[in-house]
C-alpha cells in the first residue's frame, strides 16, 4: 500500500489504494505511474489497480454496495437504487463481502419478478440463508416492497403523461391531446389496466378512427367515438377523417405508450406499426398558386380600391388602406414567412443589418409580454427584405407604425382562442379567395411558400440557401450539422440571392406608384 497520486473527483476519498508493482531482475528504481510506459521497454510495469467492482462506493468512509433497480421492477420497487452498507472501512474486507451483497441483491430482485409474472432464473433465488459464517446482519437486508393490488390504469397513466412536466406544449397541442385521450378513454374505459390494451384492441380503435367524419370534436363535442360515427352514417356523411389526421392520433396516443414503457409500466408499445400509408404524397397536399390565381388575388379590390379593408373588402371604391390584409398575403410570397411568423411581427423586427433590411423571425416573449412562436428550431432567421416589397412602399409602412408608436406591425390582429394572431385573418383569407375568384382544390394560404419554394428553384437559388430563407429543414430537428460550423450568410449575400426571386406574371406598378407616393409622404 502506497500513496501514488491525488484521488480523481470521481473516485473515493482515500489516497490509500493497492498497487501490483512488477520490476524486472535489474532491481532498477520504482517508477512512477506517469513513467510506466516508458519502462515498459526496459522490462517494467507497473499497473494502479483503481478499477473496483461494479457497486461499490465509499459514503462517510463506510463502504457501501449500489445498485440501480431494473426497469421492468420500477412500479413495484421503492426507488430507482439499492444502497447496501458493507459495515466496513476496510477496502479489503469490502471486496470480500461486496460478493455476497449483490448475490442477496439479485436475488430480491428475481423474488420481485416472480410477484409481477416475469420469468425467473431458479439460481438466482437460491440463497445461503442459515450460514451464519457468511450471512450478512439482518439488519442489512431490506425486503423489496409488496407490489401494489392492480397495475395502473390507462386513465391515470395518461394524466401522467400530460402532467409531465418536459412537455411543454402550445395550447393548439394541448387541445389535440386531451381531444386524443377523450376518444382513447371511451374506448378503452379509464379504469382498465394498461397491461390488458392489446394489439387486436389497437387495431380496433384505428378502425373506429377510420369512420370518424372531419373536425368532429368540433361537430359533435357531446357525444361518444361510437355515437360520432352513427350519427354521421345517419347523415350520410362521406367527408371521413384523413389519413394524416388519422395519423396524427395514433402519433399521439403511441407517445403515451412509448411513455409509458419509459417509466417501466409497459412492456411494448402495442401501437407500433399501425399507422396507415397515407396515399397523398406530401407533395401534393397542397399546391401553388397557379398564375392565374396570383393575378386574380393581387388584383382584387383590396389591391386596386375598395370600400374599406373590414366588411368592404370585395366591394370596389376609392379607399386603399394598407394594413394586415393588404401587406401579409405580398410578405409572404416575396419573403417565404409562414402566417403566423407574418401576424406576430413586431415593428422591432424590422431592423436593418449591415444596411440591409431584415425580416427577424423568432420565439420568445415579445415585448407586450406575449408569448411569439416558431415552427421549428430553423424558422428562427434572418430574411432580406424583397426589393418588390420595398417598391411598394412596406419600409414606409414599418416607419410609420413606429412613430406611431405601436409594438405590433399589425395591430389589428387579434389573438385567436388557440394563442395565435394568424386565426382571425387566416379565416379571412379563405372567403378572400372566394370572393376574388381564386379559389381553387388544395390552395390556401400556405400555397403562397410553394410559390416562394418554387421562385426559389427557378431564380437556381443554392439550396442552402434557400433552406435558410424558407426555415426548411431536412432532419426533422433543427439545422443540420453542417450548419453549426462559420458564421453564416451575410445579410447582402441573402438579400442577392431573395431578389433573384421574381413572378413575371405579376404587374404590381399600380402598388409601387402608391407606394413612392407614401414614402415622399413619410
């Protein structure tokens, strides 16, 4: 025994350790550890035996044996860890009964496994009991806890997943879940086991999912999953849940399992593997806008003279207010923003960056203390203001918000009940399109970024770039690893690349005229 150097963070206390030190038949000096590699060449080695066994841990200079509980033991089990007192301070002593603990340990372990029904290895329960030679103080041994009558229930197993307190969800997926957990629990019933949910009774409840009609917690908020579905076949109602909707339950309903197996309630997720191909190719969920539809849209009343920008809208007149319903639908096919990036803007998040001016989009709490959210951790960017939207006099608009002294850019805009200002004028927009005469089969707003998308491949944009301007990301997480090394895109070189991006079919003089006219004005 020797001191040989000062104890690791992450080992014991104690500088005494042991040591196997063997020195060749020249007796030459005792080397330190540092050396000993470089004796190895002259015939000696030395080894540091600080590897110990698995377990043991020293605590206020008492050895101790630790060991973690297995999973599957967690619901029937006190706590996470086993802590055994080794009734010593000698390590060699420990070493000799630290054996013997974890034998007894596993052994407890195995009798808790045969009280759930698992399988059990009969060596494993045999035990020395009555040997008082080798036995350990009873004191020292502490029965596993009596398991609990009934394991727990899907209802109760539930309400801990959504009081978990790592998920942090926006009110619109809070909604979704407790809609999801309300079709599981009539089906299910709360109190049943989640042990007795089988994979034939998923496959049940993706069947009744199949017969669902659309937005029917909407439709039908009173009545049961099966009552949904009768009264919908009374009506004749052939406008069923979609496969992707669909989906989206099983998603959630399955995270609960996946969950659920986490904690050790469940062995596996009788949900894997249920969900339905969805026949519509991403692709074509939604579409563009054609061009004849662009001209239709820009050149509508609100573009060319209406009544007003409320209920007059559609009526042709001499007022030409620009506001939400005037500079959103232009913002986002010449900047790509999503809607709600659009409706949160602030009048802050108009800067200008190296002389360029900028888009900023991002999360966090604004500054009227309203909570701003993004999509992913990519939508979070810089995007160049579009030289189109310069012409047509947006930089002027944002000025006089300011000295105006609004926070919001569009103030109008409401929150909706779900948390987001983009409800209110997204519903405005589909009776927009109708009463301009371009509605059309899979447009909606959202077709202004696959016309952005599509501006982009044309003008032979890089597709980093371009993945940069739209918040795109192809991992499903964030940015890809790539884009953590440098600095990034200069603001000029984003915005040479954002003004490459034209729409031929578009003539928007009739909005620049106006738009010079109010920057002289400002």
């Amino acid at each position: 025994m020797e001191v040989l150097a000062k104890p690791s963070k992450r080992r014991s206390g104690t500088k005494i350790v042991p040591t196997d030190r063997l020195h060749n038949d020249a007796g030459r000096g005792v080397s330190t550890p540092r050396k000993c590699s470089g004796n190895r060449g002259q015939g000696v080695y030395t080894r540091r035996l600080h590897n110990r066994p698995i377990g043991l841990c020293s605590k206020r200079g008492i050895f101790h044996y630790r060991r973690r509980v297995p999973t599957v033991l967690l619901t029937v089990w006190g706590g996470r860890e086993v802590w055994r007192s080794l009734d010593t301070d000698s390590y060699a002593m420990a070493l000799r009964r630290i054996h013997r603990v974890a034998a007894d340990v596993e052994a407890e372990f195995e009798q808790a496994r045969c009280s759930i029904g698992r399988a059990v290895d009969p060596k494993l329960l045999a035990t020395t009991d009555g040997d008082p030679a080798i036995s350990m103080p009873s004191t020292s041994i502490v029965s596993p806890p009596a398991p609990p009558p009934s394991t727990r229930t899907i209802g109760d197993v539930y309400d801990r997943f959504i009081a978990d307190p790592k998920h942090q969800w926006s009110k619109r997926t809070q909604i979704a879940h407790a809609t999801t957990r309300k079709w599981v629990i009539e089906v299910f019933d709360e109190d049943t086991p989640l042990t007795d949910i089988t994979r034939e009774g998923c496959r049940d409840f993706v069947a009744l999912l199949r017969e669902m009609p659309r937005s029917a917690h909407q439709r039908y908020p009173d009545m049961t999953v099966r009552e949904v579905i009768a009264a919908a076949k009374i009506k004749g109602e052939r406008r069923l849940i979609s496969t992707a909707n669909l989906n989206a339950y099983i998603n959630r309903f399955g995270g609960v399992m996946n969950w659920a197996m986490n904690e050790g309630y469940l062995d596996r997720n009788p949900l894997k593997g249920l969900k339905l191909p969805d026949p519509v190719r991403k692709r074509d969920k939604r579409n563009p806008f054609s061009p004849e539809q662009l001209r239709r849209i820009f050149n509508a009343p609100i573009y060319t003279g209406c009544r007003d920008d409320m209920n007059g809208y559609a009526v042709p007149g001499d007022q030409r207010p620009r506001r939400a319903r005037f500079w959103v639908p232009l913002i986002a096919l010449f900047s790509g923003l999503r809607l709600n990036e659009i409706c949160q803007l602030e009048v802050s998040d108009i800067p200008e960056i190296d002389g360029i001016p900028c888009f900023r989009v991002a999360s966090g709490v604004s500054l009227t203390g309203d909570e701003k959210r993004v999509k992913t951790n990519a939508s979070e960017r810089i995007v160049p203001v579009h030289d189109e939207l310069v012409r047509c006099g947006f930089l002027a608009f944002a000025v006089s918000q300011r000295l105006c002294g609004e926070t919001n850019l569009f103030p109008e805009l409401p929150f909706g009940h779900l948390g987001y200002r983009s409800t209110t004028i997204s519903r405005w927009f589909t009776r927009f399109l109708e009463n301009a005469g371009a509605a059309a089969p899979l447009t909606c707003f959202h077709s202004f970024r696959h016309n952005f998308r599509d501006g982009l491949r044309e003008a032979k944009i890089d597709r980093d770039v371009a993945f940069l301007l739209g918040g795109w990301t192809t991992d499903g997480k964030g940015t890809v690893v790539a884009d953590n090394y440098g600095s990034g895109y200069h603001p000029r070189a984003l915005a040479e690349a954002l003004n490459a991006v034209r729409f031929p079919v578009l003539n928007l003089d009739h909005l620049a005229v106006l738009g010079l006219r109010s920057e002289s004005r400002a």
